[in-house]
C-alpha cells in the first residue's frame, strides 16, 4: 500500500458515512443486475422462489456488495487520501476508523453468504462468497496496483451477481447465465476507462497504473472502441439461445448503436490528452454516463419480457 501523506483529522461518523462505505450506487446496479438473473432464469426454465426467499436471496447480494465495497475502501483509504476525487471518502476524510471498516465488511460478508446460503443453495452462496473474494481481494489488493489490465480481469467481479440470481432458483449456471455474466464484463473497460480517461492524473499521483497512466491515452481509447465492438457482439447473443425477446433485441440494439457512436466519437477525440479541449473531455463524461443507463437498459429490457408475460424469441439453439 502507498503510504498516505497525511493523517486526517478525527469526525465523528454519521449513518452516511457508514453508508458511503458500503459503495451504494455501486450496490444499486449489482443488486438490479442480480434481480434481472433471478427473473430470466424463472422465465427460462420456468422454476421459481418463495417471495420471501428471493427477497433474502436479494438482500444477501446487496450485503455482499457492501461487504466488498467496504473492504475496498478499507484497503484503498491510502490512495483515498492522495485523490482528490476520493479524499472526502468515510476513512481518509477520518470520520470511519479503518478497523471498523474491515470488520463491517469482514462481518457483513459472512452474513450475507449464510443468509444467501439459507434462502437458496450451496452454489449461490459459494458464487456469491466468491464475487466477494474476487472484488476485495484479487481485484483491490492484488490486480489494482500491479497491473494496467487491473479493470479488465477485475470486472469478473462485478459480472458474478446475474449469475448468482440464477444459482439462486435453480441451482445450477447454464449457458445463459454466463452470457448474462458476460455483457458485464465486457461492459466493464468501456465503462471505467471512460472515467480513468478524465482521472488519469489523479491515478497517476497515487501511483496507480491505469491504463491510461500505462500506456496513453490514445491506446485507451483504442481499447475503449475494440470493448465496446465486443460487447455490441456479445449484448445479441441472448437473441440466438432464446434468452432474449423481440423487446430485448430492439432494445438492446439501439443501445448498441448509441454505445458505438460514443465509442467511435472518444476514440477520434483527444479525451485524456494533456491540455484536450473541454469538449473532448465532456464527450469522454458523456460515454461514462451513458454507459451506466446502457446497462441498466439491457437488464431492464430482460426484466419486463420474462417478468410481464412479454418474452417472444427470435430464435433458440
């Protein structure tokens, strides 16, 4: 770990620090991501909770993503400290104490995979145990500082909860399932570097090597436009197993399109660039923010087909 500049002065901690601990709008996507899971796979195979059971089996997700979220902050607080983006978080800012921090997660993690344990099954469970595994550990204290490639293999641990919404109703992981896990993780690098793009600098004072940092900004882009081709691939695939509906596919290829356009327009752009004119930057923000809603689109999208009675496929294999 850096070594932090300075120590910041002692606050009493309010409920939302606690909260901001737990990386709540990071919770809100990994909890909706594992409910859209949990219905296709009733609206696959036709199995399905007790109400009460699923409703557990959600709360066990959200548990396990503020479990991550708050070992993460725990051992990121030094580079908290240095980033100007970050600085204000519960333990650089001082108002959460870094010990209580790990044993919020350490505690919240056991919990959440008993209780995911209990509602459901073994392998729900143990996914979940491990997407908790992969965020704290392999991700923040391993892959973060050690490699520019950090974000890419780091977003298997994002990409786990519609798979663990699966596991939890029936018990196994078809191939549906990881091609839900899949769009995640090939959502993930667009998504992230479009951030680290306008964050390179910060990135670079806390010695973190992102891929900007690494190797250019122009190469980032690059692999933005090369991720996003990927994904506009992979995001159909649904259409071809039966997954996915008529509303899926115009949905989610009208997103592709958009995802695209902003990809293409980064990429011809001086965005991360020393000195890039504001526009460039502001363009780099927009294919961030639009990442986010093209996510939560595509999931919606599979919601409201298996859950309102409206999925119609296109094909099957």
């Amino acid at each position: 770990m850096t070594d932090a500049p300075a120590t910041p002065e002692k606050r009493y901690g309010t409920a939302g620090d606690y909260v901001q601990l737990l990386k709540p709008r990071i919770m809100m996507l990994v909890v909706f991501t594992a409910v859209a899971g949990l219905i296709a796979a009733t609206g696959v195979t036709g199995q399905s909770m007790n109400p009460l059971m699923a409703a557990i089996a959600v709360l066990a997700v959200a548990l396990g993503s503020g479990a991550a979220g708050a070992i993460n902050m725990w051992y990121d607080s030094d580079i908290d400290l240095v980033m100007t983006r970050t600085s204000t978080r519960p333990i650089p800012s001082g108002a959460v104490p870094r010990e209580e921090a790990i044993a919020l997660g350490m505690i919240m993690s056991g919990v959440s995979v008993l209780l995911m344990w209990l509602a459901s099954n073994w392998l729900a469970a143990g996914l979940l145990a491990f997407s908790i595994f992969y965020y704290g550990v392999i991700y923040t204290m391993w892959l973060k500082r050690s490699t520019p490639q950090n974000i890419v293999i780091g977003g298997g641990a994002g990409a786990f909860p519609p798979v663990i919404g699966w596991a939890a109703v029936t018990g196994n992981t078809p191939l549906d399932a990881w091609i839900l896990f899949a769009i995640t993780f090939f959502w993930t690098p667009p998504h992230f570097w479009a951030l680290s793009l306008l964050a390179h600098s910060e990135y670079e004072k806390a010695g973190v090597p992102m891929l900007p940092v690494t190797h250019g900004a122009k190469a980032t882009r690059l692999q933005m436009l090369v991720y996003t081709i990927v994904l506009a691939a992979v995001s159909m695939t649904p259409l071809v197993t039966g997954l996915g509906g008529w509303i899926y596919g115009v949905v989610t290829g009208v997103l592709n399109l958009a995802f695209l356009y902003f990809a293409v327009r980064v990429w011809r752009s001086h965005a991360g660039d020393n000195g890039a004119p504001g526009a460039d930057q502001k363009l780099a923000r927009s294919m961030f923010l639009f990442s986010i809603l093209y996510l939560f689109l595509v999931f919606a999208a599979l919601i409201v087909e298996h859950a309102a009675g409206l999925h119609f496929p296109v094909g099957g294999l």
